[in-house]
C-alpha cells in the first residue's frame, strides 16, 4: 500500500462519538483495575479486570469505522 492510498483511507475514517467515548472509558478503567490490582498484589482485582481490555479495544474498533459510500448507495434493485 503506498502512502497517497493510506492517506486516503486514513482521512475517510468516521469516527462514533459516542462509542469512542464510552471506548475511552472503558479502557481507562479496565486498565486502572489492572495497574491497580498488579501494584497493590490483588491477584483477583487484577486477573478479573483482565477480559475487559480487550473489550474496550472491541469497542474502539467498532467506533472506528471506514466510510465505504458503495454499501449505502441502492444498487440496481432499488432501495431495501
């Protein structure tokens, strides 16, 4: 991929607001439980705070999004 192409998919990133903001908090806490649990030897704060990260990274994910405009155009059948 040369650099104009990921330019150009990196500017048609849209992003949720409100998913990436409950994705932000999401990961301060989980990792705050984590460092926390590890910091203080809270085995257990910190192994069940553990399946959140990847949660919270789940959930940036999907509040990231690439604008494809071809998925929302009608195609030929007419609107659905």
């Amino acid at each position: 991929m040369d650099r104009s192409t990921l330019l150009t998919r990196l500017r048609s990133v849209r992003i949720n607001r409100h998913l990436a903001l409950a994705a932000a908090v999401a990961i301060s806490f989980a990792t705050a439980a984590v460092v926390y649990g590890i910091l203080h030897d809270d085995v257990v704060t910190a192994i069940s705070a553990l399946p959140f990260v990847p949660a919270a990274f789940l959930l940036i994910a999907i509040g990231l999004s690439f604008d494809r405009p071809d998925e929302r155009q009608s195609g030929p059948g007419g609107t659905v």
